[in-house]
C-alpha cells in the first residue's frame, strides 16, 4: 500500500507544516467536517504542527455520533423481537440508547451481529430464510451506495426476509445547519474526501459563495490533512470563497454517477434527525416509495420509545463546533469510551473519544 | 505410541466419529479418549499413573503458577491453532515471570458433535508446542457440553515453572533510562484470526506469530543480562502492554513509531478495517526492558531464535514528572498518548 509511506511521508508534513507557518498573518478557525479526519488529525497529533493562531473545530461527520437515540432504541426493540437477526457495523453496537446499547441487548440474548458491508448481511438473510435480518443503515454519503445495492439486490433476488433501517444523513444540509447557527465561529471548511467521491464537489459551491466561506475537498492521510489545511489557510488569507479539491486523485468533480444513479433509485431526500444538532431540513435518506417493502421500521411495528439523553452532554455543542471536548464536564470524568455518555465518546471518530484516546501530550513544563 | 507420522485418529470412525456426551461422563467412553488420545500423544509417565493429579519432585526455590484460557474462533487460523495457543499461552505467561515453564495441566471443554479428528489434530498440535517450548503436560480434565453451549473447544492450561532470574522480573524493577526491546513485528496474530474468520472478505497470506518464547527468555538469563521487566504482547498488543507497565511502574515511556516494526500486508490489513496494529493482538511477541547497557546483547541474544529474529530497541523508561504516561513519538514527530482501549477494537464504519 504505497499511499502508506508517500502521504505519510515526515518531511512533506513537516515542509507543509512550515508553509502553513508562513502563510498565516491572523487566526482562524477551520472545521474538519469528517470524522475519519478527526481521528487521523487526534492520531498523528497534527495541531501539535499547526501555528497556535489556528484552531480546528471537529464536525459532526461521524455518522455513529448523529445517529438518534430513538432510532438506536428502535433497533434494539427490534433486535429483541424473536427470530430477528440485526446486523450493524462494528462501533455501532456501543452507542449508548436511552438504557442500553446493542451490546447489552446482545448480552440480554438478542441475536447482534457485526457485519463488514450491507451485502454481508444481505447473504445472511440469504442463508437464514426463517429469519428477519435487519441492516441498521448508518451512515453519510458515502456508505448509501453500498446500502442501496443492498435494497436493489434484495428486491431483484425478491429476499423478503431482509430490511434495512436507514438513518442516512448528508454532509451539506448540515453545513449549512452549522453556518445559520448564531454561535458558529468556523471560517473555513475541509469537505469529507470519500463523501466527495461519491457526489462530486458541485453541491459546495452554493455553500462557500452563500457563506463567503472557503470549502476544501480533502483526503484523510498526514499529507492530505495537512495539504487541505494549507490551502484553506491560503484561501482565507486571500479572502476567496472558493471550493478546492486536495483530494483529486479519488475524487472527480462530478463524482461517480453509477453510484449516484444507484442512490437516486433506492432512496429519496428527506428530512433527519442528528443527535447533537435536531432535526434539519432535508438533510438525509428515506427508502423510496418502491422500495417501502425493505424498510424495517414498516415491517416491525415499533412504538415510538420516549428517549433520554444525559443532560449534562455537550454533544450537540461538540458536534456542532462550538465547544471542544476538554470544555465539557463530564470529559474523562463521568464520560469515558468505557462508559460514554453521548455518541462522541463512542466512535473512535467521535472528536471525544479521539481527544480522549489521542489527546495531546501535556508538556512537562 | 503416536509420532508425528501417525495423522489419523486412532478412534476409528465407526466407533465414534464425533464427541458424545459421554465422552465427558468419567465412564468408559471418557477412558477411551485419555487411553487413545491424550496418553499417547503427550507421552508423559506422570499421565501414565491415572492417578487424580500428577505427583513429582520440584527443586526447592521460588516457583511462578500462571493460568491461561482459550476459546479462539475459529479453531485452525495460518500460522497455528488453538492447541498450540493453549500452550504458548501459559508457557509464555510463566517465561515472562522470569521462570523456566515446566509442567502443565490442560483442561478441555468439547462441545458435543466436535469430529474426533478435529480433537486429534488439536492435541497432536498441543504436543508440538509443548516439545518445542520443552514443558511436560501432566495432568488434565475433560467435560462435554450439549451441542451448542460451546464453539468445539475451549481449552484451559495451567502451568508451573522454576524462577531462574536472580533478580524480580517486574515493572517495580524498572529504572529511569532502561531501554525497551521488543522481540519482533507487531499486529500478525490478530490480523490472521481476523481474517480467517467466517464473513470476512479479503484474502490475506499473514501467519499468526504464536509461538513459546521461553527458550528466548532462558537464553537472556543464560547470558546474565539483568532483565528488569518483561511482558507478552496479547490481548490488547504493544500499546496496552506499554501502559499498563507505566501504571504499574510509575514510570513514564517513550516509544518511537519508526522504530515498531509493522509488516506491509499487517498495516494494510489494519488500514482496510480500520484497526491499530498497536493494540492488535500478538502470540509469540514479548517486550524486554533491560539496562541501556545490556541493550545490544539483548537483541543479539534473541535474535538467536526465530521468536525473536526482528528483535530491535524501541524505546526509553523517561524520567517521570507528573503522571506516568505512555507516549508515542509518532514518525511525523509529533506525540500521541497511549491509553487502554474499553472492550474490543472495533472496526470502524468509514
């Protein structure tokens, strides 16, 4: 895997790094919006590199952290149901509910299984014909490719014991969401690269010109981050609300239309609720019309649970960039990857956990 | 008597091609599989006597006992299986007590249904492990479960080894400025179960690096080196390893990120599942902390043995201020704090 050593490379961090030093004259607040970049960014300890007058806010595009806790409810009611077999993605299991997660429900003896790709799942059913297999559907834009192949396979091979439960969210609504809040701070935006391989970078535009902001499609490695930074620094320096693509070895302006067509097919826009953030306008994925038959939450008939959160969560404040984890009281404290309190600290991208687990060294001073 | 040649097991299949019940009942049956199987294959006199534990003579002095249990899925992965993890297991828990592993008890939990062949292959690979690592097995015990109350085999050893180190081998015994040796590439281990596990789509050649490193650690003794702490790298790999011993030592760790060796297809497995071959688990990898001067004897020492040929210094014991911490320099220059993952690494979704 040569991207390993070539984006990974010491000297060209560090020969960036000392670019971006000598570009910027001001400070500036610059959110990464995914939280694959959260994660390498809290990794490989890059705002160690970065001048003190820049400040990165961690986004809220860790689709474990924004998933609701009604739906997360949801899926352990109908993991308990008999004879239902839910698969989820690995971190999903951990996400706290109101009273317990997938793994405790897994414990109490429902039938929880990590799979690595909706198709997975979809095989599952294949092989399992007397029972229910749920995909719980989480994600951004760039899982709904690989979750609507899932749909469209189920009702070509016409699977009647598969369903997914979708809670797909998309990237721009929430920026936009971000950018009217009157708290917001952030100037500059480093758009999710694999979120742009699939849709392109044409939805930014209307965004970096609306805003007056600067919006740079960027790759996830050292390098990348580091590559989108420089240019967005450079960018705000020069006051242009511009969209740039760091990321173009993997991501074509138009993005990938196969995927796309596949999408358009299978689900329709529609309203969402994030955790952290509420409910924003047409900012996520329901099953179309066509395709109602796949939908669990028609095939289950789930009450709607009232849900909790802890109070004292600053979660949306995180997710929303207005706060750091470090600010929040429960950080390290009552909050912790092995008894979190919200979904950040859950997903090794949530901006908690990965300032927990990552957080920087405290030089001895 | 079985040697290595004789691959078949000698239950004929007509009599019982899988374990029954009664295979755990204490009667017959049971009788069948310790005269059948597990007398001769371990080959022990001690066996032999059929008496409820083993009898023997120890040399006086300190003793190390250590326990360890398996239920690794599935049962055969490249590079080993669960017979031969039982066996390293404890072998190298009792060698990283700075003692010389001698004898073991193993106790099997067989799930009903379980081929017979299945068991044979798993206690003729518990023989090779106990040859290499030259441990003596026992003693033993074997239940059936009904058929699905267990995954085919869960196995438990526990064994007992002579101290040969003449100082305490423990994270209290670590100075400021001793270096940390670790005994090869990191990550193997978990990356070949994982892929060998069912659902998991990629093809991958890596080897699990399971494997008795007590030979290795005698060697270190043999040579007079004055090893103060050592540890295998399991569950939770290198990093928990490295935290764990700052917690308990009270002393804080550098360790540099260049200096890990990571096989390529390792990384890439571990990038494609978004793991960190810094907290996947090892079989046959140990970390040694030795005084900076028996530094390079150390290394040469281990690199004696195939468990130990990429045997390299990692790191340094720092001098402690504030809170002891395990940190990494990462190869980009920067720091990262390492700290013990809750529960499982889990893969992540994007």
């Amino acid at each position: 895997m040569k991207h390993l050593s070539e984006y990974r490379n010491p000297d060209r961090v560090r020969k960036i790094a000392q670019a971006i030093a000598e570009t910027v004259t001001r400070p500036w607040t610059i959110m990464e919006i995914c939280g694959g970049q959260t994660h390498n960014i809290a990794r490989f300890g890059l705002e160690e590199l970065l001048p003190k007058s820049i400040s990165l806010a961690h986004g809220p595009g860790c689709p474990v952290c924004v998933t609701p806790v009604s739906l997360i409810d949801k899926s352990i009611a109908i993991a308990r149901q008999p004879d239902v077999i839910l698969c989820s993605f690995g971190d999903m299991l951990r996400v706290p509910g109101s009273r317990q997660d997938l793994f405790a429900a897994r414990a109490d003896g429902a039938d929880v299984r990590i799979v690595y790709s909706p198709l997975d799942a979809l095989a599952l059913a294949k092989r399992n014909p007397d029972k229910q297999v749920v995909f719980f559907a989480v994600g951004f834009e760039t899982t709904a490719p690989a979750n609507a192949m899932a749909v469209f396979q189920a009702a070509e091979k016409r699977v009647s014991n598969f369903s997914i439960l979708v809670s797909h969210v998309l990237v721009p609504p929430a920026i936009h969401a971000l950018l009217s809040d009157p708290e917001n701070r952030v100037q500059g935006f480093l758009a999710a690269g694999h979120v742009c391989a699939i849709t392109g970078e044409s939805e930014y535009w209307p965004i970096a010109k609306k805003y007056g902001i600067p919006i740079v499609v960027t790759g996830f490695e050292p390098v990348d981050i580091m590559l989108g930074l420089q240019r967005c620094i450079t960018l705000l320096e020069e006051g242009r609300a511009v969209v740039e693509n760091q990321y173009a070895r993997i991501v074509p302006p138009d993005g990938n239309a196969p995927a796309l067509r596949l999408i358009r097919e299978i689900f329709e826009v529609s309203d969402r609720e994030w955790r952290g953030l509420g409910t924003i306008p047409q900012s996520g994925f329901t099953l179309r019309k066509s395709y109602q038959e796949f939908d669990a939450t028609r095939r289950f008939s789930i009450p709607d649970i009232p849900s909790r959160e802890s109070p004292d969560c600053i979660a949306g404040k995180v997710l929303r960039g207005i706060s750091t984890p470090m600010q929040c009281p429960l950080f390290e404290t009552k909050c912790t990857p092995t008894r979190p309190q919200g979904a950040p600290m859950v997903s090794s991208e949530g901006a908690c956990a990965a300032y927990y687990r990552y957080r920087r060294v405290q030089t001895a001073s | 008597m079985p040697t290595k040649k004789q691959l078949t097991c000698p239950i004929p299949q007509s009599d019982y091609p899988k374990i029954t019940l009664a295979h755990g009942g204490g009667g017959l049956l049971s009788n069948e599989l310790v005269d059948k199987i597990f007398a001769p294959v371990f080959n022990d006199p001690l066996l032999y006597e059929r008496h409820d534990g083993a009898r023997t003579n120890v040399k006086t002095g300190e003793i190390a006992f250590s326990t360890d249990s398996h239920v690794v899925k599935p049962l055969f992965f490249p590079g080993g299986d669960i017979g031969k993890l039982a066996v390293c297991g404890t072998v190298n828990d009792i060698a990283m007590c700075g003692a010389k592993p001698e004898f073991l008890s193993v106790g099997f939990i067989l799930e009903e249904g379980l081929p017979m062949e299945t068991l044979w292959q798993v206690v003729l690979s518990m023989k090779e492990a106990a040859k290499s690592a030259g441990v003596r097995i026992v003693t033993g015990d074997t239940k059936v479960v009904e058929h699905g109350k267990g995954d085919g085999i869960y196995i438990n050893t526990s064994g007992i080894g002579q101290i040969i180190s003449p100082t305490p081998i423990s994270p209290a015994s670590i100075q400021t400025g001793d270096a940390i040796i670790l005994s090869g590439d990191i990550g193997r281990h978990g990356v070949a179960v994982m892929a060998a596990r069912e659902g998991l789509q990629f093809e991958s050649h890596i080897q699990s690096d399971c494997a008795p490193l007590n030979r290795m650690i005698e060697a270190l003794f043999d040579e007079n080196i004055e090893v103060r702490c050592l540890r295998d790298l399991t569950r939770g790999g290198l990093a928990t390893a490295l935290v764990e011993i700052a917690s308990s030592s009270k002393q804080s760790i550098e360790v540099l990120e260049t200096t890990i060796p990571v096989k390529p297809e390792v990384e890439s497995a571990c990038e494609l599942l978004g793991l960190d071959p810094l907290f996947v688990a090892n079989e046959g990898r140990c970390i040694a902390i030795v005084p900076e001067k028996a530094y390079d004897l150390t290394i040469n020492t281990m690199k004696r043995f195939a468990c130990g040929r990429g045997a390299c210094r990692i790191g340094v014991i720092e001098k402690t201020s504030g809170s002891p911490q395990a940190t990494l320099r990462t190869a980009i220059g920067t720091h990262r704090l390492l700290s013990l993952f809750s529960g499982e690494q889990l893969p992540r979704i994007c």
